[in-house]
C-alpha cells in the first residue's frame, strides 16, 4: 500500500526545494519535511508490519538508506539505464525517528526520480473518504484546486489506489458554483472518466450559515450516504487553501492501517503560510483561559533539525489538540446524527467540535495539511464579535470553573485593546458579542445566520486607502503611502516574530497608567499603525491610519473623548451583563446542546428538513 510519495517542489503549490530535499554537491538528501517517514507515529498508531521504498531512477550512481542521519545501506545503481528499484526498511527493529534516502547524481544528461514509500499490512482497513470543501463566492479557488486534483490525483487512479476511494463535495454556501461554466464542464470530465460509476465530484447548494453551516452541511450528507457509498471518513478543507493533493494519498494510507483500538481517532491537518511557504504556523492547537494556545508557531521546515525535533517526530503531545477545519479528517463513527457541530457561522466551531471529541485522540502527519494566507495581516474586524461570542460558548462549555472576575477581566482587556487603538467599532463588538452570548442557546440557533453577518460586518466596514485623500492632505497622503510602502518591503519573518512574541502586548506603566497616552497632550504626528502593530503603538497619538498592508484597505482613526466615554460604558455594562447573566446562560449551553447539534436540529437550521416535505 503507498503511505507517502516522494514529493518534488512545484510551481503552484511549493517550490521551496529545502521542505524536499537538501543537495550538496552531487548527492541529494532527501530529509526534507515531506519526504521523511516518521517511525513512532506507524509504530504507535498503525498496524504496519514492514516499509519499503520503491524508487524508478536513471542517471545516479549511488543511493543510501538512511535513519535519522545513520547509513543504514548503500547499493550501486545501473545509472544510465532506467530501472526500478525497491528497497526495504528495517523498519521491525526500528522504533523512531525518521527514514530517508539519498542519491549521488551521475554523469548523466537526463535524471529520472519517481517513487513512494509502501507499507505491508496483513489486512488493511476498509477505507472510503469523502473531502468536503466549504466555499462561499470564491471561483477562482475553487477552479485551481479542481484543476490540481484532476490532473495529479483523479487522472492517476490506475497507480493510486486512493483515488478509487475519495469522493469530492463542494458545499456551496453562495449557491454559486453551478453557474460557472468552467467548473461545471470539468466536473463533468472528472466524473465521466470514474469507470466505477456514480459522482466523483458533486455540487450542494446550501444555506449560507458560514464555515460551521457548510461543513456540518458536509457530514450531514455522509452521515445519509455512508451505507450506500460506504463510506468511513470525512475530511473537512477550506476552500481557499492551497494543498498538494498527495495529502490524500497519505490520509487513505493511515487510515487503512490503523490499528483497532485508534480507529476512531482524529487526523488534523497542519497549516502552513502561503507567503512562507517553509513556515509552520500550526501542527495542533489548544484552547485555554478564553485562548488559542500554540507552543511552536512559525516553525521553519527547511531545517532537518526542525523537522525531526520531538514536536514532530513523537506520538504523544503535551496537551489536548484539536485541528483546525482548514484540513481535518474525522471518523465517520464520530461525525453521527446525534454529534454534530453547533451553528457558530465562524470561528470556534473547529475548536469546540475538537475539545468535545478529544476521548478518540489526534495525530498529525508530515505532507497532511495545506497552506494558507496569514490571520495577522488583517484587522480582526467583524471576526471580533464571533471570537468573543464562541469563545464564551467554549469556555461555559469546557472551562465550566472559570469565575465571572475572571469573564470580566478578560471582557475587559478586549474592549481596551480596541480602544486604545481608536477602533471604537470593535470594542462595541466585543460588549454585543458578551450579550448575545448570554441570550442562551435558544437565541443562537433561532437566528438567521446570514442577516447576523451581515448586520455585524456592516459596523466595521474599512475602505480602500485610495478613499484617505478625502479625509489627508497631499502631503499627509504621500508620506503614509511611504509609510505602508516602506512596511511591506521591511516585511518579513521577524515582523511576524515579532507580533507572536509575548512581548506584543507588553507596554511600560507610564502607558498602562495613562491609558496608552489618553492622558497625556496629544501627539499630532500622523502615523500609520498596521494590523501586526501592538496596539500600544498608538501612544498619544491624535490621528492614526490604520492600514492592511496587502489588501490595499486603511483609515484614519482619532483620539475622540467622547468615544472613550461611550466605551467606557461599554466596561460598567459588560459587568452588569457577567453578573446578571453569564452563569445562566453558560449552564443552558452545557445542559442544552444536544438540543442545537443533532441532525434533526441541523436539517431545520438549514433548511432541509423542508425539502423532505
């Protein structure tokens, strides 16, 4: 059975040649993050009872086995002449670390390298996996992703036996895609060429109740479908994420060799930086004291020495991860009619369907996972609302012993880092998200998710820099367009080192006493503050622009007294709210939602319970 292939950079997808293979001289090493096999991780989760490489090479003399950085075989190779190869691991007396192999080129005109690392297990799991992509508008994503599972993936079904056991659903929130014609007709060749018949490939319109609507949407149609197709898994991805479609490959792989006691166990999905290719912002995540934990961002891939750190090369993981639904691959014995996520439209769901079912535990796997643009390089925005509702809902949910100082406090802390940095908007946000919250369970899943949206993006709407000319003189105009040109030059790793450092939020007393300057005269300075800046940046600033270096978006925002009085209300209120209703509603969630995450409830919540009749 194929585990892995033996993955090359790619225009398109990852052309970064150290995340495959580091070269000096005329000997190539393959250790690089997607061509290493990880040892523990079989040993401990699957039911692998042997590995071999298989390799069709021309044009190298030599190739080496190698654990961690020991050789363990070397053989002579027929360099001109193309010839298959397979090579055996010892991997029965070998109980971690990882295995690799290493080539020396020849003096040959033309190199040929292809292969896969197979595995031997005596009886491999039935396995039949459904990707579910949620989308909302975005065509042009969708169109590259088809394009790329067609042609790599699809079209190699008769040398990928993954292929013949994957199906693609692509939940449409925006019930759009059907009128593209581009993507319709390649559907169509997809699905022409199954020689097993039936849809490789299928379209569901739905109702626009955001990601947690769209992939619950997903699981709803496995759940009806799993003994007619057989289904046993679905893997959940967003549709604008950037992927090599070998992640199918070696999700089919695992699965099909899990051992008994893991089969129900949860694949997550690494998230890497489509700007950075080679930077690992995620390998599993944990939710604390209202917080997303992450003890390794932006880990550097291109270094063996990263890549083989215990992080990821060991089995066991310090706390209780859950992944994030840009790429996560669920058991259909866990995804069940009575199991579902709650209707969160976005942020959180991820985050509470992985503390609910972390009983069946997580693994991540090297080359499982996708790539992704940056969450910091935007202001939070609207997202701010739902960050606070649904952190509140998970926290009342699995934190049930946290205090009401504790929900002030942090209430509190949100509407000053709004405040602080003239975003007035955000921190009104931050109060509407605690009183929602305490509207209960009831509340949340009587509303329609889309005019919620709507009304809540319409509060913190940022335009195009270009608008600042009505508001900047010439000359203010030009020197914060210096300004922003000057950031994305500068712009790098340690700009976002930098933001991620616990020191980002750290400020002196003379701004913590001053509340950042408010105090204090006013600085008339203009001054361009991005979304990676801390807040305390703004410091005795009169008027800032606040910009998005990379969407082109920015405005100016001032130090306006009677917005800080309005905001402060925004504190005494907040603590009535906590007071008055956060114990309740936190109990009505934990109680209660069984009530909003069966399929009965998501079937009326989406409207398809009316299509029955």
């Amino acid at each position: 059975m194929r585990l892995q292939t033996i993955l090359l950079p790619m225009e398109g997808i990852c052309n970064v040649t150290e995340m495959y293979f580091h070269k000096a001289g005329s000997r190539i090493d393959f250790d690089g993050y997607f061509n290493l096999f990880y040892i523990e991780k079989r040993k401990h989760y699957t039911e692998l009872q042997g590995l071999r490489l298989k390799l069709t090479l021309k044009g190298y003399g030599r190739v080496f086995l190698m654990h961690n950085r020991q050789v363990l075989k070397e053989e002579i190779l027929r360099e001109h002449i193309e010839t298959e190869y397979c090579f055996e691991f010892p991997y029965f007396h070998t109980e971690n670390g990882v295995f690799w192999f290493a080539l020396e080129e020849a003096d040959c005109d033309e190199k040929i390298m292809r292969g896969y690392y197979e595995g031997f297990v005596p009886n491999p799991r039935a396995v039949n996996l459904v990707a579910a992509i949620c989308t909302y508008k975005r065509e042009s994503y969708i169109l590259r992703n088809l394009k790329t599972i067609r042609e790599q993936f699809f079209c190699r079904s008769e040398e990928l036996d993954a292929a013949t056991h994957m199906r693609l659903w692509l939940i449409d929130n925006g019930k759009t895609l059907k009128d593209q014609k581009e993507i319709c007709q390649l559907i169509t060749a997809v699905n022409a060429q199954n020689s097993n018949g039936g849809e490789r490939i299928r379209i569901y319109p739905n109702r626009n109740a955001g990601g947690s609507g769209g992939f619950t949407r997903g699981m709803l149609e496995a759940i009806k479908q799993k003994e007619r197709l057989g289904l046993t898994h679905i893997l959940l991805m967003d549709d604008d994420a950037l992927f090599d479609p070998d992640l199918f490959v070696r999700v089919y792989g695992f699965l099909s060799t899990l051992k008994e006691m893991y089969h129900t166990i949860t694949l997550g999905g690494t998230l890497l930086r489509e700007d950075y290719p080679y930077i690992q912002q995620a390998c599993g995540e944990w939710f604390d004291h209202f917080a997303v934990r992450n003890e390794h961002p932006l880990m550097d891939l291109r270094f063996y020495q990263n890549c083989t750190s215990p992080f990821l090369c060991e089995s066991a993981y310090g706390q209780k991860r859950y992944s994030g639904w840009w790429c996560c691959c669920y058991s259909l014995e866990v995804v069940k009619s009575n199991n579902l996520p709650i209707p969160l439209f976005l942020h959180h769901d991820d985050i509470e369907f992985g503390i609910r079912n972390r009983k069946n535990g997580i693994v991540f796997l090297n080359g499982v996972g996708v790539w992704h643009k940056g969450f910091e390089l935007t202001f939070t925005g609207a997202n701010l609302y739902y960050d606070v509702r649904n952190s509140l809902i998970t926290t009342a949910l699995y934190e049930p012993r946290r205090t009401t100082w504790e929900v002030k406090k942090w209430i509190w802390k949100r509407i000053t880092a709004a405040t602080i940095e003239f975003r007035y908007a955000e921190a009104k946000l931050v109060y509407q998200g605690l009183i929602d919250f305490c509207k209960g369970p009831d509340w949340l899943y009587s509303q329609d998710p889309e005019k919620l949206n709507t009304a809540v993006r319409s509060q913190t709407i940022l335009p195009q820099i270009e608008d600042l000319k009505k508001e900047l003189t010439p000359d203010e105009y030009d020197g914060i367009l210096q300004e922003i040109d000057q950031y994305r030059k500068t712009f790098g790793i340690e700009t976002l080192r930098g933001y991620y450092s616990p020191e980002h939020r750290n400020a002196g007393v003379l701004k913590k006493v001053t509340f950042n300057g408010w105090l204090l005269p006013a600085d008339k300075k203009l001054k361009a503050i991005s979304a990676t800046d801390s807040p305390f940046a703004v410091y005795r600033k009169k008027r800032v622009v606040l910009f998005e270096p990379f969407s082109g978006k920015g405005m100016v925002a001032r130090r306006e007294f009677w917005e800080f009085w309005r905001t402060m209300g925004f504190y005494i209120k907040a603590s009535r709210t906590v007071d008055r209703h956060y114990k309740r509603a936190a109990l009505e969630y934990r109680e209660r939602l069984g009530e909003i995450t069966s399929q009965e409830a998501w079937e009326k919540y989406l409207g398809l319970s009316e299509c029955k009749n």
